[in-house]
C-alpha cells in the first residue's frame, strides 16, 4: 500500500512539472522576465507574427521605453517594429528595424519607410529615438530604444519581419499576417487595438473573396451543368434555358461586383500587386463580358453561323469556368483564410464534379436509350453524331437551342 502510494505522489509530481512546463512555453506579455531585471509597466500581446511589445510611458516627459520581443524567428530573419504617425500602413512608417549580422552581432537601426521599398533604407525618423539596442537569443529578438511618441494619445503601430539576402533586409512577404500586422496603441492609457483601417481592408479582401468566389467558382459552373444536362430531357425544355441565362447572368453581376472590389483593393495598397491573380482576373472580366455581349449577336438557331458561334460560346465558357477556379486558389493563397474556408470551397468544386460525372453517365444512358427505340442507327429528331448530340455538343432539344 505505501508503495502504491508513493507511486501516486511521484506522478502527481511528475503531472504537475508537466503542467508548469506547458504553462511557462506558452508565449504572453506577461510571464516574461528580461535579462539583468529590466522591468516594464505595461505590456501587450500582438495579435500576428508572434510578437510582443513592452513598454514604460513617462507622461510629464512624454517619452516611452519599450522593447519590442519577436519570437520564433530564424539568424536569417530581419524584423521591425514602427509608428505610422500619418497612416495606418507601412508607408509612413518610422520603424526600428534589427537582424543578426553574419559576424554574428546585432545590428539595429532606424529607417523611415517613405513607399513600399524593399532595402529599409537607414536614416533619421520624424520623433527622437535614443538608446537603441538589440539582442538575439532563442530565436527571439528584441529591440530596445526610448523614443519620444509624435502623440501622447493613439498612435498607429506596425511590426514586420522578412528574411535577409546578401546580409540586408529583403521583401517581407504580402500574404496572411504579415499584411494584418498592424494596429493602434496608447501609450498613456496602456490600450492597444485593431487599426480601423486595417479592419476595414480586411473587410473589403473578405468581400471580395466571397463575391468572386460564389460568382464566378460557384454560380458560373452550376449554370454550365443546367445547360449540358437539363437539355437533354424534353420535359425541362425551355424552362432550362431560363434557368441557365438566369444563373449566368447573376454569376456576372456579382462577379464583376467581386472583380471592382478588387480594383479598389489594388488602388489602396501602392506597392502590393499579386500579378498573376491580378492578370487572370482582368482576363476573366474581359470574357466574361465579351459572353454577355455574344448573346446580343446569337444567330437563329438554323443559320449557318450557328454552328461557329456555339463552339465559340462554349469554349470562352468552359475557358471562363477553368480560369476563375484556378484564380479562386491564388486568391486564398492570398488572403491565407482559416483552412475551413479553402476545404469547404474543396468540398463544393467536388460536389460539382461527382454531379457532373453522374449526370454525364445518366445523359449518355438516355440518349442511347432513346437512339435504340427510334430504330438503332437512326437519330432521333433534331439529333446527329453517333452519340445523338447535336453539332454543338449538347444534347438535342426539340424547340429551344442556345
């Protein structure tokens, strides 16, 4: 019995060690200590980048001691911390800015950010820094300086990190955290919040993600299976040409609601320019209204430019529904959303696709059904090809053709 017990207490000890291990990893303001007891009044835990800002504020001086902590970063890793007294971004900036050198020692420095540069340029900020130090220990580094705010009231904070190249700071990377870094802080009242700006263009991304992505990812591929499939049964004809003008139509109203936000979002931040997604989007507006001006000049359906403007208007369709799925992916690259949003986008674009192949195997079973009654060989009326399509492609319908 005692030694059962014994045992019970060396694993409530064991549990507890563990406990504390867990507890002292986890990374806040709050529970840390800096080297040679230097000691801090206030503190705040910022919300990206696994950073973290200390400071003492002294108001009959109006100046602040701070030290700016980033963690988990590697040697190769510059990082900066700066006040935006005229904006609430990069450009404006007057930033601390510190990495390790390949000698091994700190350098830090100050650099004002005038444009979305990519050298950090030394030179003399807008209010006075003294005493500017960093140190580098544990994949953590600190910057220390005493600076005098530009205000003793809210100012806009911003904290970066990018990797070295050639030994000097390099392009930082412009996707997820490292656009989102960025908030108010007061030195006096020790209050630091979201920047309103930086809410309202993380707004207008999500905007536009959702707009494009129900648009042109969801919508356009759902008006292209009512029209391949729904044609192909006499009881929907004409109510699926209706459904497909109505689903296309609505997927390039939002669509191009989705594709302005974009431009907007492109106006606002000077510097940052996703090419590719950028590229593909242009190009996705472009067909897509040159799809809704080729409906004004659609031939009868018995002339003999209709058989050239179907394929024309099903190949710039499907070009349209490739491209836009394909850009939907660059554009969660982009935004760097929760992973329930990309799999949840997954799971539709799969839904879509077993319906197809579902509805392409029963369609094919149809129309040989439908071949076998009316005499073997022989097309039913208003089809030809050996599979009983048309010659556009699609399967035959009797009074309406698209």
């Amino acid at each position: 019995m005692d030694r059962s017990f014994k045992q019970q207490q060396l694993l409530a000890c064991a549990a507890l060690v563990m406990s504390m291990v867990v507890l002292s990893s986890a990374q806040t303001c709050s529970n840390y200590a800096f080297s040679g007891n230097k000691v801090f009044s206030s503190c705040t835990d910022l919300p990206y980048l696994n950073s973290f800002l200390h400071w003492t504020y002294d108001s009959s001086a109006n100046t602040a001691q701070i030290a700016y902590r980033h963690a988990s970063v590697a040697a190769s890793t510059w990082v900066a911390w700066a006040i935006n007294p005229t904006s609430t971004g990069m450009v404006g900036a007057q930033s601390l800015v510190a990495y390790r050198q390949s000698n091994g020692t700190m350098r830090a420095y100050t650099s004002p950010i005038s444009g979305y540069q990519t050298q950090l340029t030394e030179g003399d900020l807008s209010f006075n820094v003294s005493g500017l130090s960093a140190t580098y220990a544990s994949n953590e580094i600190i910057i220390f300086a005493t600076i005098k705010p530009p205000s003793n009231g809210s100012v806009n904070q911003v904290w970066q990190d990018g990797p070295l190249s050639g030994g000097s700071p390099s392009v930082h990377a412009t996707t997820g955290a490292n656009l989102q870094s960025k908030g108010t802080l007061n030195f006096a009242s020790g209050q630091a919040g979201a920047s309103g700006g930086g809410n309202s263009k993380t707004r207008k991304r999500n905007r536009h993600g959702v707009l494009n992505a129900v648009s042109w990812g969801i919508l356009m591929p759902v008006g292209a299976i009512i029209a391949r499939y729904l044609k192909v049964s006499k009881a929907a004809d004409p109510a699926w040409f209706y459904l497909h003008v109505t689903c296309q139509s609505s997927a390039y109203i939002i669509g191009v609601a989705g594709w302005a936000t974009g431009i907007k979002l492109g106006s606002e931040s000077p510097g940052i320019t996703f090419t590719a997604h950028r590229t593909i989007g242009i190009i996705l507006f472009c067909l897509g209204t040159l799809q809704v001006f080729a409906l004004l000049l659609r031939p009868n359906k018995d002339h003999k430019y209709r058989f050239y403007w179907n394929i024309y208007h099903h190949s710039m369709g499907y070009t349209v529904i490739i491209l836009s799925i394909i850009n939907i992916f660059k554009g969660f690259d982009i935004l760097d959303p929760e992973k329930k949003w990309k799999d949840a986008y997954i799971g539709v674009i799969v839904a879509l696709g077993c319906v197809a192949v579902v509805l392409e195997a029963f369609t094919w079973y149809v129309v040989l059904k439908r071949r076998k009654t009316q005499g073997g060989s022989k097309s039913p009326h208003g089809m030809n090809g050996s599979n009983g399509y048309n010659h556009n492609g699609y399967g035959a319908r009797p009074h309406q053709e698209a």
